[in-house]
C-alpha cells in the first residue's frame, strides 16, 4: 500500500540523516587523532621549530632521527636539552651548529614521549612529510585586527582567558619608548624567523617553558590569535630592519651584570656612610671630646 | 576678646636649694617603669650647665621651638613637607647618651658574694640591657661634677658673655651657680602639639595642661624635636611619647602636683592666669627684646569686669574666676614682674615663670685673707656675680632690663624688712632703692610675704577646672562619672596600636 510521505516523517528522517552525519564525522575525527596522537604532539610542541622530512629550520630536521640516536638519548634531550649540551658531545655540536638559537627544555608525559618517537619513526620510514593540521587561522585577517592585536599585546586590552598581555615579557619595535619586557625575545622579526603556521602553532600552545605554564589554563580565543597574528606580521613591516632574535635559555645569568652591580651597590653604601659619617655622634659625646686634652 | 584659662606657675629660683626633692617625688609617682627610666619629667639643673638633655637649648642642635619671619611662626624643625619626608627617620632627637643610659647597682651582691680577699662591691648595672656598664652621664651631671669646665663651659648660654665676663667666670674660687628646676611649662604656643602627625598631642580646654593621648600616640617622636624644653619624652617600650602632666588627677581633687607638694624650699607657685587667645600669634610675631611684654600683655586682670564677662562667655565658673583672683602667678608675672618666662625666644609662650636669682658678693679675698665684711649689705646687683646678661639669655631674651628690674626689686624688698628688723641702714638709702624700681611700701611688704611666709593656700591656689563640665560635654550620663577623678583611659599603652 501506498503510504503518503506526511510532512512529519520527512522531518524525522532529515533529523536521522543529519545524525548520523555527525556520528560518522565524529568517528572520523576521533579515529584521525586516536590513530597518531603522536602527530599532535608533534604538531603542538615541535613542529614550529623541527621538520620531519622538509629539511632544517630553527632547529635540524628529524628525519631518521630515531636510528641515528638511541631511544634513551632522544629521552634526555628533549627534556633537558641545555643540561645535555654541557655534558654530552653530540648534543653540544648541536648546539654549536645552531647557535644562538637554543632548544627549550619540553615537558612531555611518558605516553607523549613513546607516541612522539613513534610518530617519527613512523614518518621517517615511510617517508613522508610531516604536515600539520591545526595550523590554520579562524577567518581571514581584516584591517583593524593590527590594531586590535597592538591592543592585546600591551595589555590595553585583557585576553578573555585572563592570560598575561606579550609585553610583560616581550618587547616589539613599535612599542613605544620603554619598551617591553626583556624575559622573553624581541619579537619584531618574530614572522620572518616563524613562518605563519608556526607562528599559529606557537600562539594556539605555546610550547616555551615559560609560556607553557602561564598559558595552560589561559588559552587564547580564535579571534585573539587572528589579531595578536596580525599585530606580529605588521610589525615587521613598521621597523624592517629589526634582527631576529634568539631564543635564549633565561635561566642563563650574565656574571659581568651581577658583579657591577655588587661593585655599585657596595660603593653606594660606602658613599652613604660617608654622607651621613655622623648619624650616630651625640651632642654630650661631642662635649665631652672636645674638652680633652 | 577670647578669654581663657591656664594653670601655670612660678618657680622662685632665689629660694632653689637644689635638693632634688621634686624630681624624686615625680619619679615615684610617675616614672617608676620600664622603658621610663630615663625620663625626669622634673629635673633639676644646675646653671651655669648644660642640663638635661645635654645642651637642651642648643636648638641649632635640637631643632625645638618656633622661628618668626615677621609673618606667620613656624616650626624650626622644618615645613610640613619636609617633617613628611624625614617621618620614617627624624634627624633631630636627642639619644639616649645625650639624656644618659639609666642605671642601678647590683646590691644582692653585698649580701650574697661569696667570702674573699676583697669586700663585696655593687657594681652598676644598665637598666636597659642589664648589663654592667660605666657611668658616663647621668640626669643632673653637672651638678654631680660640680660645675665642671666640661659641662657648665658648654653652657649655650654663655654666648652672651663676652670673652672677659666668661674667663672671670671660670676663675678658680669665682665659680658660681644656681639651680633651675624645669617640668614641662604647658606653653599656649606648644610646638609639639603642632609638630604630631598623629594628633595624639592636646591642650587642655578648662585648664590648658597639655597632654599626650596614650592611645593616638604613634611614636613619631616629631614632639621630642619640636619641643625645645626637651620635656617630651618617647618610651622605649610601649612605643609612646609621654611627658609631665601636671599632675593632672591630683589637680582635680584639689591637691597640689608631687613636685610642687614635696618642694623642700617651698619655690613653687600654681595658680590660674586668664589669657586673650586672640592676641596670642601676634605676640610671638614681635622681635626677641619685646617677647617678655608681649607675652605680659596677652595675660588679662582678673578683677576687670570686662574680662569677667568674657571668661564667663567661654564657660569659665565664677567659682574658678574667684581662685584666679587669688592667684599668686598672677601677681608674681603681672603686677609685680618679678617672673619671667624661660627662654622666650623659642616663642612657645611657656606658662612657668621664674623669679630670677640673686648671687650677691658675699665676701672677698685679698692677699689671702678673706674678708666677710662688705661696705653695703648685699653688693648692687649689677655686681652679682653672674652677669645680668648670662640671666636675660636665659629668661627674657637678651631683654637686660626685664632680668634687672626683677632682681632690683628683691634687692629692695631685703633692704626694705633689714631697715624694719634690724634698723641698721639709712632710711633714705632704701627709698631710693624702692623708687629706682618704682615699688611702694606696700607691694615691698606683698612680695616679702608672698615670697618668704606663704602658707601652702597661698602658694598653691588650684582653680577649680571642673572636671564635671567637660565631661558633660563628652558623657550624657552625668551619673556614671560622679565621684571619679584622674586618668580617662584606662587601657595599658600598647605598641604600635
């Protein structure tokens, strides 16, 4: 028998459709990542300074990797590679090779460790080139964005997260006359040293050691990346001559710096003394100086 | 006209013996306690001498007291702004050695050492820190080194002295002094009141004594530098400022203060002056040689009906206005001018007035041989034998005139009962030493009395300040206060709080 498609059932089976439209999408996605969640780590934490396969940037690329070092050594590495190049050979070549550039030490889980190295072996293997996927900006930049990311960036306007505004820690040529903060690198030249995926990548997770825990819990929002991003390209263009900055190791502390400083405070309070030499006379004591013999 | 009223006094210094007794009775009374050792709201000190604090009028030192431009008084120890830039580290306090570290003896040891060579000695011990110290300064330390060239040559009050006056001054058997006993002098002017930041520091409204809020006080010590008496002092261990009271909650149940109660040689006077609170800037905008008159002509009769129309305006009792009018400030400072005030100069308008005074020649030697007889029977005090200027540096501002007449008229007054007594001087001679300060019979015969037969009534005339009144002011309930007298704030003083 002929059953009329009533306007309800039309309604329920759209609804079913859309459903499991979204069923599969999700599986789909879920399944992307939970298959490799080593190339999230990698994308998160590595890829704005390492290449798997697309040759060196800041740091080498980490194509085969895995059989040119031990398992063990790649561990240490990663998490402390400053403390390493003082002590280990091959890792102080490293460095020498990409001086002044430095690798910040990474704080990985075990399971992101395992998954990370198996990630490259994998890549490496098989030969193919890492690409990354998150990479990308929510909407296309629109004028008044560098405005608005000059506005987050001093901090003139808050980031919704409640994250630290960038001049607190780093300074930008057009900042004005004080400048920023000095913890971090000078970010004039920071879009010719990152290029713009890796710059997204670093401001979606900033895999800095300093960086990583004042942002944990204070991401910011797509359309703050859209604007910061759009601050940091055009600032370039403001002051072209600026150079790049490294990426130094902040715990590091300039001897001669601390050494004026203890000469300059010691001379200051030998000056004190001698301006006020006469804090602790008394008028009686005088009296009574005065009258010897 | 603004009348008001003021509790001073007068301290007769020709009848100082320097005793000490006054200082005793206020310690036991009042300063008998940690972290106040040091302090002698009373002292007595010997002139010439640098006193207690050392130098204490050195105020090129000390920085106390007031300095008119002509315009408008203000305080030597600096601006407003420049008191706010030192309030963590005020440069002008006196220390510790310059006051003197307190100390005891350590008397267990002369009953409890054990037996040796040598007798038990009680070695002194620092109030302070407890521990065995030397003596190098003490509260009256230079009447204890009997006018040494050490202390009584530092005299700042020398400096009026001219280079000849000083060496005939220090020549040996010349050497001369007197006593000044010193409380605070509950000036109309005071200084440290103005100096507080805290506001802790008031004037009495019904009787004028100033007094220092142990619960506002914040241990500024801006008062120990602007008071140029020296007479605030800070205590070290509940972290407040404290000075003499007058004995306030004696006062109020009509006794007398320690001090003036135990004075051996009975110098001491207490009475009610009224004063023009509207005439009191302009009196200290006046240059040094006219303070004393200026600071006579603020204080008003008690017998004018204009004043006691005025004095009853501003709530002064007819029962007090009575006292007033028996007080014996008032003829000593005003009709008679026989006090005067200590160091007007520092234009804090003191209300303790001194009758300054005489150290006649009593005897000479020549070619060793010493000769009491004298040609008259007290040397002219232009021959005392501290220079009338060494007296007007220290009472009426470099003003001569002011420290001689005072002293002329006690010279009159003695020639004046020697001539009734004993009859063995020339009747003529003491007229004319009565007209030459302007003095007649009768007010010789008052200040022969009043100075040398007082009876404690006459000496002491507490005006009644009515406590009951101002309290009124402050407590609806009249009933709750009744019978109470003395200290308003019963909390200990507590640092910092």
């Amino acid at each position: 028998m002929f059953m009329p498609i009533t306007k309800n059932s039309y309604f329920k089976s759209a609804g079913l459709v859309a459903f499991a439209v979204a069923l599969l999408i999700g599986i789909l996605a879920a399944a992307g990542f939970g298959q490799d969640p080593g190339r999230k780590v990698f994308e998160t934490k590595c890829f704005s300074c390492h290449n798997i396969g697309g040759g060196n940037k800041q740091g080498p690329d980490l194509k085969g990797v895995t059989d040119r070092r031990s398992e063990e050594w790649l561990k240490e590495f990663i998490r402390t590679p400053t403390a390493m190049s003082r002590k280990d050979q091959d890792a102080a070549s490293l460095f020498k090779d990409f001086a002044p550039e430095i690798m910040p030490d990474q704080s990985l889980t075990d399971e992101e460790m395992d998954s990370l190295l198996k990630t490259i072996k994998t890549l490496s293997d098989s030969g193919e080139m890492f690409t990354p996927e998150g990479a990308k900006l929510a909407r296309p930049i629109r004028r008044s964005d560098v405005r608005e990311g000059w506005r987050l960036f001093t901090g003139q306007k808050e980031f919704e997260n409640g994250g630290v505004a960038c001049s607190t820690c780093h300074g930008i040529g057009s900042f004005g006359s004080y400048g920023g903060g000095t913890l971090g690198p000078d970010l004039t030249a920071t879009n010719i040293k990152y290029r713009d995926p890796e710059l997204i990548l670093i401001l979606q997770e900033p895999n800095f050691p300093t960086m990583t825990e004042m942002f944990r819990d204070h991401k910011l929002t797509e359309e703050e990346i859209v604007q910061v991003f759009a601050y940091l390209k055009h600032s370039k263009e403001v002051s072209p001559n600026a150079a790049i900055a490294a990426t130094t190791d902040s715990g590091a502390v300039e001897p001669r710096f601390l050494i004026t400083g203890f000469v300059f405070t010691v001379l200051a309070l030998v000056g004190l003394n001698f301006v006020w030499r006469k804090r602790h006379g008394n008028v009686r004591g005088d009296i009574v100086e005065r009258s010897k013999i | 006209m603004d009348v008001r009223l003021q509790t001073s006094m007068v301290f007769h210094l020709d009848k100082c013996i320097g005793c000490h007794t006054c200082s005793i009775a206020c310690k036991n009374v009042w300063t008998d306690r940690e972290g106040a050792e040091y302090m002698w709201w009373n002292n007595v000190e010997t002139k010439p001498g640098t006193g207690y604090p050392t130098a204490w009028e050195d105020q090129t030192k000390y920085k106390g007291g007031w300095e008119s431009n002509g315009e408008k008084p203000g305080l030597k120890m600096g601006s407003k702004s420049s008191r706010l830039l030192n309030i963590f580290h005020n440069p002008d306090l006196p220390k510790l050695d310059d006051y003197y570290e307190p100390w005891t003896y350590e008397y267990e040891n002369l009953f409890d050492a054990p037996e040796g060579a040598d007798q038990p000695t009680a070695r002194p011990v620092s109030m302070i820190t407890g521990e065995y110290m030397e003596i190098e300064a003490g509260p009256n330390w230079d009447d204890d080194l009997s006018g040494s060239p050490v202390y009584a040559a530092n005299d700042p009050n020398l400096d009026a002295l001219t280079e000849e006056q000083r060496e005939e001054l220090f020549d040996i058997e010349r050497l001369v002094f007197f006593y000044l006993p010193r409380i605070c002098n509950h000036c109309l002017n005071p200084s440290c009141v103005a100096s507080c930041p805290s506001g802790a520091i008031y004037k009495r409204g019904e009787d004028g004594v100033v007094l220092i809020n142990q619960d506002k006080c914040r241990a500024w010590r801006m008062c120990v530098t602007a008071c140029p008496y020296k007479k605030t002092f800070y205590n070290w261990s509940t972290g407040k400022s404290e000075k003499c009271i007058l004995c306030f909650p004696r006062l109020e149940t009509g006794q007398a203060p320690a001090c003036f109660h135990s004075c051996v040689g009975r110098i001491r006077y207490l009475g009610g002056l009224l004063y023009d609170a509207d005439k009191l800037v302009d009196s200290v905008n006046v240059p040094d040689g006219h303070l004393v008159d200026a600071h006579r002509d603020i204080l008003l009769d008690p017998h004018d009906p204009e004043v006691r129309k005025g004095a009853m305006k501003n709530g002064i009792d007819e029962r007090t206005l009575e006292a007033v009018e028996r007080s014996p400030v008032y003829k000593f400072v005003k009709e008679w001018g026989l006090a005067l005030p200590l160091h007007p100069e520092f234009r804090t308008l003191p209300m303790l007035f001194y009758v300054p005074p005489m150290l006649p020649v009593m005897a000479n030697t020549e070619d060793g041989v010493y000769d009491t007889a004298n040609d008259e029977l007290f040397s002219p005090i232009e021959k005392s034998r501290l220079p009338l200027e060494f007296m007007a540096s220290l009472f009426s501002a470099g003003n001569i005139d002011h420290v001689s007449l005072a002293l002329k008229k006690q010279y009159a007054v003695r020639l004046f009962k020697r001539l009734e007594t004993v009859g063995d001087i020339d009747a003529e001679t003491v007229r004319v030493a009565l007209e030459e300060c302007g003095m007649d019979e009768a007010e010789a015969e008052a200040i022969y009395r009043l100075t040398s037969l007082p009876t404690m009534d006459e000496r002491v005339v507490i005006p009644p300040s009515h406590r009951e009144e101002a309290l009124q002011m402050l407590n609806d309930d009249m009933w709750d206060e009744k019978g109470k007298a003395g200290l308003g704030s019963r909390n200990l003083p507590v640092r910092g709080s």
